[in-house]
C-alpha cells in the first residue's frame, strides 16, 4: 500500500479546474489502485503562514530556547514535513497566478525544504534526501504558456522536488482555459486523458 499526499493551493472552492483535476485524479488513482491511501491538505482551508523569522530560530536554536510562537512554528514545520516523508507519492495542485504558483504552495514548500531533514550540505554541493519519491502536478492556467519564458511554475516544481531527491516528476497542463468555452473545454479534456497514462499501476512508486 502506498501513501499519496495531495496538497490542493487554489484559493477557491467552487469553480476550482485544479480542484476538478484533483477530483478526476483521485477517481482515477483510486481506480487503479484501490489500497493505496490518500490524504489531502487544503492550504487555503488550513493555511501555512509564509516564512517567518519564527520559524527560521525555531529551525536554529535549541529547544530549550524556543519562544511560544518559534515552539508553533516548529511543530507546524515538522508536521508538514513528516506527512511528506511518510508519502510515496506528492501531488501538487496549482493553479497558474501571475505565471507562477500561488503563494500558498511556495508557503508550504517553504515549511518542507530544510536542511538536514528533506535536503543536506555536503562537500559536493546540496543533496536531496527524498530519493524514491514521486511527484506530480496538476496545473490549471488561463492561457496556453507550457514550453515558454512564461511558465515559472514547471521550472520552479522540477527545481525544488530535485532539491530534495525527487527526481521522477510528472506535469498535466490544463491550458488555455480563460481564452473560450471550447478552450476550456479542450483544455479540460486534454489534460484529464493524460492522467489515465499518469496514474497506470506499472508507473506508481
């Protein structure tokens, strides 16, 4: 039995195309493989504060050092963390804000790169700790932008999961959804038929 974790980052519940996505991942990894267990984090229902200098002494300093506020800051930070370590596979729901990710996943991300747990410093350079993981991203974007200088969310995702050893990353593209119905709809479609190939057994970790 593997473990998914899902981390959902539109900040809307209803008339959502990420969280669609996520629902016709679901159905369809469920499908495929019915004893695996999915948990889901909804960052803009349980909302991670961005990177504060709590959080940063909580990460440094002592235990027995730690003001109230660094003691909460640590805690959330190692919750995050340790859903992650226990996943086998890490789904990242985003729709495209101003060509990048929302800033309630950079939050989150924030909370999970940490040296020493997810990534270390070596003599060579930055090591990530995650190997055997997988990763995949759901984005939904109102124009068509995969492939050009204006995608910041791909190159972000591929850097950041390789920073921590993932390195079998997977992207479905819902595009164009803004620029007419039938865009929408094609874009929908197009991107719902790659997650057949996305969640087939033979390819989940």
């Amino acid at each position: 039995m593997a473990k998914v974790l899902i981390i959902e980052s539109s900040a809307r519940q209803q008339g959502s195309s990420s969280r669609e996505l996520t629902q016709e991942f679901i159905s369809r990894w469920k499908a495929a493989h019915p004893n695996d267990q999915i948990t889901v984090r909804d960052l803009a229902v349980e909302q991670v504060p961005h990177l504060d200098l709590d959080l940063l002494t909580g990460w440094i300093a002592p235990a027995s050092e730690h003001t109230a506020l660094q003691a909460e800051a640590l805690a959330r930070s190692n919750l995050l963390t340790n859903e992650l370590l226990e996943a086998d596979v890490l789904v990242m729901a985003a729709p495209m804000y101003n060509f990048a990710i929302p800033s309630t996943l950079k939050a989150w991300l924030d909370h999970v790169l940490r040296a020493g747990v997810t990534f270390k410093y070596t003599a060579n350079g930055p090591q990530g700790l995650l190997s055997g993981k997988r990763a995949i991203a759901l984005t939904s974007r109102g124009g068509v932008y995969a492939g050009t200088p204006l995608d910041h969310q791909e190159g972000y995702l591929r850097q950041a999961m390789a920073f921590i050893g993932i390195h079998d990353v997977s992207f479905v593209h819902a595009e164009g959804l803004n620029l007419s119905p039938e865009h929408n709809a094609k874009g929908m479609q197009a991107a719902k038929a790659q997650l057949a190939a996305v969640v087939q057994p033979t390819q989940a970790a």
